[in-house]
C-alpha cells in the first residue's frame, strides 16, 4: 500500500470518525439519519479529494494532523460523556491546514496571493459545509 494512500486512509477514518459522532448526536427521527449518513458520507469523499487538490505535495501526510482530533472526540465521548463536536472538528480541520501549507511551501518568491490563500479556503469550505449540513440535518454538535 502506497504512502498516500495509508494517508488519505486515515484522513477518511477522521472524517468517518466525525460522520459517526456526529450521527449520535441526531435527535430526530430514522429518515434524518439517512440523509445525514449519505450526504455526510458524500461530503467526506468529495473533502478528501478536493483537499487532496489543493495540497499536491506531501503524499497526503496533512491528513495525520486530524487524526488525533477524531481520535480526543471518540475519547470525550466514552469517557467524559461530552457531545460536544465542534471543538474537535474545527481544531483537526486547523491543524490539517496548517499541517498542508508546511508541506506545501510557496514554490517561489514572488507567487501571487492567491495561491496561499485557495487551499485555506478549500479546507474552511469544507469545514462549513460539514457544519452546515450539521445544522441542516439538526445535529447537536
């Protein structure tokens, strides 16, 4: 098995991670957790290819950073009883941000804005959209 794929593995196990807590946490009927099932399982493939995009280099090792975020989530959960999401959510989505604009340095001095700020963008997009489908669906996160 190839380095980036181990990595986007695991970037899709965090997510799965999140997809699962976050299920828990609908109070409403079986019909919500469907669709919160198939549009969060949707938009956790569409998040890893389209950050996997926006970060080339690094053989996906960004994805790492939110590991332990899902992993401190399922740990709050069991241990402590919290269902509380949101923290975890956005932290492990910062560090994969900050984790991919260090593997991905500007290539060259004079490079434009825009290229430093496009994968921070993909990245808070893809972390809103989660959110957002949250709100949608009624997740308590």
């Amino acid at each position: 098995m190839s380095k980036t794929l181990l990595n986007k593995s695991a970037g899709l196990f965090s997510l799965l991670i999140f997809l699962i807590l976050s299920m828990l946490n609908i109070r409403d009927g079986i019909e919500k957790h469907i669709l919160f099932l198939i549009l969060g399982f949707v938009l956790m493939i569409a998040s890893v290819f389209v950050i996997s995009k926006a970060f080339p280099r690094g053989n996906g090792a960004y994805w790492l950073s939110i590991l332990p975020f899902s992993l401190l989530a399922v740990a709050a959960k069991i241990v402590f009883g919290w269902d509380i999401l949101l923290p975890f959510i956005l932290c492990g989505y910062g560090a994969m941000t900050i984790s991919g604009f260090a593997m991905n340095p500007p290539e060259k001095k004079g490079e434009p804005l825009y290229s430093h700020i496009l994968p921070l963008a993909v990245v808070l997009a893809a972390a809103a959209i989660y959110i957002g489908l949250c709100a949608v669906v009624g997740v308590y996160l």
